[in-house]
C-alpha cells in the first residue's frame, strides 16, 4: 500500500522519533488527511484508527468546534506568555479543568506529558523542601513504567531501552516491579491476583527509610510498556503506604485521562485519589500540544510561605499556557461534554472488551489484556523480540487497522467516539490478521 509518487523527498531531514529510520524510509506510511476515527494515507489507503493518534485523539480527529476555537484564537491572542504577567484564556483552562477533578483547585500547564511528569516530580521535592524535610529526595517508580522522555520521567520510567543511550540519570531513585503475572493472562479488567506486589514499597521503604522519600510515580494503567491493569486492591496498597509515611502519590493519567475509563480521570474509575497528577494527551485532544500537572491545595499552599514578591516555583515554559493550547483544551471540554464522550467511553467498554477477547483463541495470542478504551494483545515472541509484533503492524495497517506494536504486544487505544460498528470493523480486521 505504497504509492511512492505520493512521497515529497528522500525522507531524511527528518529524524524521527522512535523510529528505525532505514526500516521506515524501505516502506514509507505517510498519512495525508484524518476524519472521525479514520486515516488516510498519501496514497488513498483508508485505515481505523486504532490507537487514537498516540492515545490522544480522544474526541476523534478535525472536530469542527475544536478547529475553529484554535483558528478564532490565533487570530485573536496567538502568543502571551505567563511570566509575571498573564492571560485570561489561561486561567479559563485551569478553572474548567479543575470542575473536573473535585479536590484538585490548581494546574500547572506544560506542552506535554514528559514535561508534566518533570514538572511533578519538582513539585513534589519542592513541596517537600518548602515543609523542612529536605532530605526526602527519592523518587520511586516502576518498572515497565513510561513517563515520557525527559531526565526525570526517564529516571523513574522502568523501560530499559529508553534508558541505554543516556547513562546515568536523576540518581536516587529506586523500582518497584511491574504488574504483568502469567496466572493473569486474558484476564479482563482488573486481575484478582496481585496486589501483593505494592509491598515492593514496603521493602524499599524499609531499606531507605520513609523519611528520605519524596514520591512514588505510577500509572493507574501501564499504557507504553503493554497495557497493564492493576490489580484489585494494588492502588490502595500504595496510598496506605504513601500515607503513613508522609510520601507523595503522583498518578500519571497522561494516556489514561479525559474520558478513557468513562470517567474524567481513571483515579476516579480505581477511586484511589493522589496528592499530584500529570495530564496530556486528551487535554487538547492533540491539536496544539499541551500538558499539566493538577495539585491539591495541601501541596499548593506549601509553596505560599515566602515573600510575596518571591516566585512559588523555579521553574515553567515559555509556552506554559500557551493561547491556542488553552482555546483547543476549552473547546475539547465543551466537545467532551456536549456530546457524551465520557458516557460513550463507559458505554462502549464491555463492547470493547467483548471484541478484544474474541482473539484469545487465535494462533500466536498469548494474552489479551484490557481496562476501559485500552487494550493490547500479546504475541508469542520469536527469535528476536519485537519481529513478530512488527509483522502484525504491517499486516494489519494493509488491512485497514492501525495499532501500536509494543516489542510483540498490540496495544490500542481508539478514539472514545468510537461506536459498536467500528468496535466491529476493528474486531473483523483484527481477527482477519491474526487468523489469515
């Protein structure tokens, strides 16, 4: 499904991310146009949707009221930044999106997740710094874990191959392990076994000392290492721990936020609540980039014990609420709400769920694994790691699906307007791919 007349030049100035540039350039997938849950290539070839952009397009794709709040405002206000000055539209943003998480009034605005989880994880040592416990310096994530790029996100993210270009990273963190146990296979939703597995910060607690600290980092749902629902009771496990013992509880909600669980955010869906979490993605619905990092006041207010004339923070981006990110992150609530999208998402969720297991039987599928509108089926691994999930990608993109090989898993994340005929179309061409 190439047409190479359709490609611009030899494809070189560009160096893409996470990409293997050679493989991509022997079988370029450049896509032209994208309408509702559907792609189209340069080429004509039409393709759902399947990941949702990156796991953010969750209103679907060229929504006409978010286009036109973008274009309305970049003919209006289309910079100001926010450093000792400020703009309205801003301080909308952050009112409206607070509306949606009860017991969080502040949000610190970033341009993408990466720089949320930073910003969060400074948060967090700041906050403990401003309250005389400085020496509470250690961060703890997980491993599998992704949170974004950035030194910070890198040092607490668990994905080895992220990590083995860079070298030595923020130092003083430590992992607890990840969720994936075989007895879980096909299990769907949550898995009853488990839970056990939050003692890992007991034991690093118990090695370190609480008391040195600062935040432990994880996602309600480990999206980029392969869709991992937690186990029951493995979220409580941590904030009884973080609790007692004076440590911050982030929730990275950047893939799972803004409607994914049918819920705003998937701490309301676990009802586990953190003192900080990181936002992306869903925010804008990808149109401008832009992130966040929602604060309860216990942790804003900490930050208020200086001078007046003192900055709260060292630390922001000259595109921290940036005009147009601001009106396409107003105009996706208003969409989100308006239609349903969350409801939709709720609604959908056993479809999606009915659909994904459907493949359990295929050969290959050694586990199906699923939470809300997320999903990933994991193939038997040859000889190399990663070949045979690369091979159903390519399969699969000429049939008419585009998915997210993750080593051999098949992760998606569709847009959440999804309905049952596309959750039916994806199901037919999904099961076509693995059974042809």
């Amino acid at each position: 499904m190439n047409d190479q007349s359709q490609i611009p030049n030899d494809l070189d100035s560009f160096w893409m991310p996470f990409t293997a540039s050679r493989w991509f350039k022997s079988n370029p997938r450049l896509i032209g146009s994208a309408e509702g849950v559907h792609y189209t290539t340069m080429d004509g070839h039409k393709l759902i949707d399947g990941t949702g952009g990156l796991w953010c397009c969750n209103a679907g794709h060229n929504h006409p009221r978010i286009v036109a709040a973008i274009q309305g405002q970049a003919a209006t206000l289309d910079f100001a930044h926010s450093f000792n000055q400020g703009h309205a539209i801003a301080f909308q943003a952050a009112s409206r999106l607070t509306e949606l998480a009860p017991g969080f009034d502040h949000v610190f605005f970033t341009n993408s997740g990466s720089e949320a989880v930073d910003t969060a994880l400074k948060i967090a040592l700041a906050y403990h710094t401003a309250n005389g416990e400085g020496e509470r310096r250690m961060l703890v994530g997980r491993q599998k874990a992704y949170h974004g790029i950035n030194f910070g996100g890198l040092s607490v993210g668990g994905i080895g191959l992220n990590k083995g270009q860079f070298g030595t990273l923020y130092p003083s963190t430590a992992h607890m392990r990840h969720t994936l146990l075989p007895e879980n296979a096909f299990t769907r939703g949550q898995p009853q076994s488990g839970a056990y597995l939050a003692e890992d910060l007991a034991g690093i607690i118990e090695t370190y000392g609480g008391h040195t600290i600062a935040a432990v980092i994880v996602e309600p749902v480990a999206g980029a290492g392969g869709v991992f629902p937690p186990p029951v009771g493995y979220l409580e496990r941590l904030r009884e721990l973080c609790d007692r013992h004076g440590i911050l509880m982030i929730l990275d909600e950047v893939i799972t936020g803004f409607g994914r669980f049918g819920t705003a955010f998937a701490s309301q869906h676990y009802g586990v609540t953190p003192d900080l979490f990181t936002v992306a993605k869903g925010l804008t619905n990808a149109t401008v980039p832009m992130g966040g990092v929602f604060a309860s006041s216990k942790v804003r207010e900490a930050f208020l014990k200086g001078p007046d004339a003192m900055p709260d923070l060292f630390h922001g981006y000259t595109y921290s609420g940036h005009p147009l990110a601001c009106a396409a992150a107003l105009a996706t609530l208003d969409v989100y709400r308006d239609e349903g999208i969350f409801e939709n998402a709720a609604a959908m969720a056993p479809v999606w769920e009915e659909m994904l297991h459907s493949v359990q039987d295929a050969p290959g599928v050694m586990d199906v694994r699923n939470a809300g509108i997320l999903g990933a089926v994991q193939l038997q691994s040859g000889e190399t790691v990663g070949a045979a999930g690369r091979a159903m990608f390519e399969k699969l993109w000429d049939l008419g699906l585009s998915v997210r090989p993750i080593g051999d898993s098949l992760a998606m994340s569709p847009p959440l307007t999804l309905t049952e005929g596309d959750i039916a179309q994806i199901g037919k061409v999904l099961n076509k791919g693995l059974r042809g």
